[in-house]
C-alpha cells in the first residue's frame, strides 16, 4: 500500500496544470500583451547600448535574455509615435503629425489596438502618457481602454494638464475623472499596472504602459539624480539620467510581479521608447566638448536622421516561439505592432484602414529572415503635412534623407558620408516608393473635430494646445503663467445638435480657482524639481466667441473666473475663436474655454 501511494502521487503531479499554465481553454491560446513605451529615452540611453554613465541593469538584463532588433524605428517626436502604435498607420494620416495646434488628435475613424483586443476578449488598460487628444470621443478610455489612469496633453505639467502637477503627488485622470495620487508618477504608472493585473488576470490583458518620463520638466526623486552627482554630466542630464535609472528599477519591480504572480512566462513584453533622447547627449559651450552618449547616431529628439527615430525594441515570451538571447537587424517600426501582435496573438485582425506597418512575426520567431521592405519617417509639425518635408526613407541598408542624401547605415551609422552621387538607382528607386506612399496618405489628411452638444460629455474643456495656429503656442503652464504668447488661430468644433451653448472664457484651467486679472504666485524650485514663475497680469474686459461668420460678446464684471457668452448654434462644423479683449485694445487668445448646452 505504501509503494502504491508513492507511484501515485507523482503520477498525480503529472497530471497537475504546473503554476504557469493557464487554466480556462480561452487563456492558454491566448498570451497577454504589455507594451511599455517611455519618453525621450534614446537608443543610447542603456547600460546595453554602450552608455558608460546611466544605470538600467533591469532593462540591460532583459535586453540580453529577449530578441532585440536593433534597426527598429518610430516617429521623430511624441504623439506621431503613439498614433503609430496605436493603429499601424503612419501618423500623417491620422491627425497626429504634431503634438500641438489641433494636429495630435487621433481621428475617429481609427481604430487603436486596445479596440482590436477589447473585442477578442482582453483585459484592456493603459497608464501614463496618452497625448493622442483629451476630449470625447479621442481620450483612452473613449478608445478601447477599459481602464486608463492618465496625465493631460503630452506631459505633466502641459496646457491641458491639471494644474500645477509637477510628477509628485499629483492629480490623474482616471477614465476622465480627476483622481488624487500618492508617489512620484512613474511608480504610480507601475503600481497601477500591477494592481491591474491582479484583478484582471482571469482573462488575458493588454496593458500600454507609457511613461511621461523622462520627458521635461527633468523632475526626480532626489536619490535618482544623486546617482550621478559624481560623472561630468550637466546638471538637468543627471536628472533624466535618474529618471530613467527610476523607470528601470519600475521595470525590474513589474518583471519580479508577473514572475511571483505566474504570468511572465504567457506575457509578451514589448519595451521601445517615443523617439530619439531629449537630453542624453548635448554640447558644453563652456567646456567646448560634447558630453553625454548616444551610440554614434546623428541627431536627437526631432531629427529625422536616425538619431531621432531609431530607438531600443525589445520583445519577450518565454512560452511563445519568439527568438530568446539573440539580436536582429532587420527593418522594423512602430506601425508594425498592431498587426504583429494580433498575428502572434492568434486573434482575428481585418484592418479598416490601409496599414503602412505589416506582421514580422515570422521574423520574430525566426521562420523568415530579414523582410526586404522600405518604409518612410519625417517630422512634419505643422498644420499641414508638406511634401518631401523632412524625410527619411528606409530600408534595412540605406537611408535617403531630404530626398538627396543617400546612407549605407550599415557600414555608416552617423549617416556622415553621403553616397547619393555613387548610387543614382538607389535613389531613384526609393524617391519612387516615397512618391507612391505620398499619393497615398494625401487624400487621407484631415483634421479632427472636438464634438459639443452630446450631453453625457459635458461639460467640454478645450485648451489652447488644441488650436490651429502657426503661431507660438502655450503649450505648458509655464508659458500660461507668463502670459507671454498669444497666438491668433481657431479650433476646429463639431456642433451635434441645434441648441444655444454656455461658453466660459478664463485664462486660466477651470480646476483652478483664479480671476481673470490675477497674477498667480509662483512655485519655488528645488535642485530636483522645477519650479513656476509668477504670472503676467492682464486687464480683460470683454470676451469675445466667434464660430464662423457669427459673433458673440460679454463682458468682465469684477473678480471674476472667467466670461460666460451665450450662443444659439445650428448643427454643423465651425471654426471656433475664443478671445479676450484687453482694456488696452489688444485681442488675446483665451487660454481655456468650457462649453456646455443649455438648452
């Protein structure tokens, strides 16, 4: 008896799901999905990469254990990267060619990758930085995230952001509702997402983590920045070194989690970055040296040679049939994840718009060598997109930047000598792919409309960050403090329903509480925390509503918060200005303005 009981038992265990398996059939044929995206952090900005001064031993270490590709490319700045990502379209053709000025808002008619999975059956929740429009129907939570705790704008601390965050101890919104949090707003991302995962794990999730950091303000906790108080990095570099070296030791918390939890190895993890670094490499004037890192690469943040777009990709599933412990070089990009993701995920994916990404998960798992394939990068910023403006076309060898200076970037990574003149076939062979995608994005730009007049969105908050206008706009609360610019432009606005609107003027955001007139205080810094300046006092005394060819007026009464105008509107698109006439004459943009139907 006592011989049967032994053979039983680890016949028994055999039988047994062991603690990684997923129980339910609908979860074991299908992984979860995290995909973590930080901002500003270059592909020079890893201990893995060769940078000599920042510590990422969590990032290092899973770069060495996962597949890297090491030719992998997104957009040139934030919120054409995150338009990319979301639906595998090239940013142009979304509305999300900007970060600013009406031109980072993606378009309805998208659909994002959180819609794709929210369908099939996952969990959906994003954390941090959205900066892909913050009013209905454009923010996270209006776009398939089930649950999406997230700043406003494009940064804490930016126009549509509330007021005075400052990364500690600020105020999210969490599905559009402003909720106080406790902690320094990368760990919260990560907190977040962990508590996420605990209470959604008996389904597959998809979690997008994307960090604001190391975006500026270069705001970190003191002993992040003390880190490297000893190295000849400038002093504002220290602190985006500490920011990262903090999202690092987020990332080895998270990995440690879904181990403990048993989820790591069913999880596909992406880890990449929004663009080239903001600040890990910069010139001394008083040193006469460069100082700082970035892997030989020719430009930063903003630039269309590959220093601006090329950025580390790592991707990792232990139980998938994704490579492990190896580098590839083949050419890849942000606008890829949708369909690849969807691929190894084994779920249904017909795309409703023409994609410019396509599936590499044969490459991923090594069934297919490298794709021979050209694909097209350029930083637009402007109202409208611009031929030939700032372009980079690609392919796994060569670069044609400017369409006129051609780069092997295998044996020229700096993109120092060009080769256009020793290869006119080249060039002419990729000017063609890039006229061809050109005609086909054109007839697909267009700009959003900020829809009033649904009443289960109300009231709707509209900051200058949103206006079209080739002007210099105040896109963070600093530049609202100061007051300095005042940028004549319009916002674009669907009108859903006849009615007459409640428009309210004010200068500044309406979760704070200051007159029109006020000269707010400033906020002192601290050798790790920017501070605020003081505001610049105005005299308003009229506001001022057009919507096309129709005017509307009111006036300033003492101590007020803002002018509220009444307008009766029919149905249909207008062109919104929303301004103040000062005492002196003078006509200045109205920074905020709050719509409500009144009937």
């Amino acid at each position: 008896m006592r011989i049967t009981n032994v053979l039983f038992i680890p016949i028994l265990l055999l039988l047994l799901p062991s603690c990684n398996t997923k129980v339910t059939g609908d979860k074991k044929q299908k992984p979860n999905i995290i995909v973590i995206v930080t901002d500003d952090q270059g592909y020079g900005d890893l201990g893995h990469h060769g940078n000599p001064w920042i510590k990422t031993p969590n990032l290092d270490k899973f770069a060495a254990q996962s597949l890297e590709l090491t030719n992998f490319h997104v957009g040139t700045t934030c919120a054409p990267t995150r338009a990319g990502i979301m639906t595998g379209r090239n940013a142009n053709r979304s509305n999300a060619w900007h970060t600013i000025a009406g031109c980072s808002i993606l378009k309805p008619e998208e659909e994002t990758m959180a819609q794709v999975f929210e369908k099939n059956g996952y969990k959906t929740a994003m954390f941090g930085k959205w900066h892909l429009g913050d009013n209905y129907p454009y923010r996270p939570h209006d776009r398939g995230f089930q649950n999406a705790i997230y700043h406003g704008g494009g940064g804490i601390g930016q126009t549509p952001d509330l007021w005075d965050n400052n990364y500690f101890n600020d105020t999210y919104f969490r599905n559009g509702i402003p909720e106080k949090f406790e902690g320094y707003c990368t760990d919260v991302w990560f907190n977040e997402a962990k508590d996420f995962i605990s209470k959604n794990n008996s389904a597959p999730f998809f979690v997008y983590l994307a960090t604001n950091a190391a975006h500026h303000p270069f705001n970190v906790p003191e002993e992040y920045a003390k880190m490297y108080e000893n190295t000849e990095l400038m002093d504002y570099q220290k602190r985006f070194y500490g920011m990262i070296t903090n999202i690092d030791d987020n990332f080895g918390k998270l990995i440690e989690y879904l181990k403990k939890k048993g989820e790591y190895d069913n999880t596909i993890i992406v880890f990449t970055t929004d663009n080239g670094t903001a600040a890990g490499i910069t010139y001394d004037k008083i040193r006469n040296l460069e100082i700082g890192y970035n892997a030989g690469l020719k430009g930063t943040k903003g630039s269309h040679y590959d220093g601006g777009h090329r950025v580390p990709f790592f991707i990792s599933w232990p139980n998938g049939e994704i490579l492990k412990n190896k580098s590839l070089n083949t050419l890849a990009a942000h606008v890829d994840l949708l369909p690849t993701l969807t691929s190894l995920s084994k779920i249904p994916f017909k795309p409703k718009n023409t994609l410019d990404g396509t599936d590499i998960s044969q490459t991923l798992t090594g069934e297919k060598d490298n794709i021979e394939r050209m694909l097209v990068i350029d930083t637009q910023r402007n109202q409208w997109p611009k031929k030939n403006k700032n372009s980079s076309v690609m392919s796994t060898t060569y670069r044609l930047v400017n369409n006129s200076e051609l780069y092997n970037t295998i044996n020229d990574p700096g993109q120092k000598v060009n080769i256009a003149n020793e290869n006119p076939e080249i060039v002419a062979k990729m000017q063609k792919f890039y006229n061809n995608w050109w005609a086909s994005i054109e007839p697909e730009f267009t700009h959003a409309k900020i829809p009033i007049g649904y009443s289960e969105h109300e009231p709707v908050d509209i900051t200058v960050h949103d206006m079209h206008s080739t002007e210099n706009i105040p896109w963070n609360q600093v530049q609202i403090r100061e007051g300095k610019f005042y940028p004549k432009g319009y916002y674009s606005i669907k009108v859903v329903k006849d009615g007459t609107y409640s428009f309210k003027l004010k200068r500044y955001p309406f979760d704070s509480s200051f007159k029109l007139n006020q000269a707010v205080t400033s906020m002192p810094e601290t050798p790790y925390i920017d501070g605020s300046p003081e505001g610049n006092q105005i005299s308003v005394s009229t506001g001022i509503i057009k919507m096309n060819d129709l005017t509307f007026n009111g006036l300033n009464n003492t101590n007020d918060e803002f002018i509220q105008i009444e307008a009766t509107l029919k149905k249909g698109n207008y062109k919104m200005e929303s301004s103040f006439l000062l005492s002196d004459g003078n006509e200045v943009p109205a920074y905020y303005t709050q719509i409500q139907t009144l009937k």
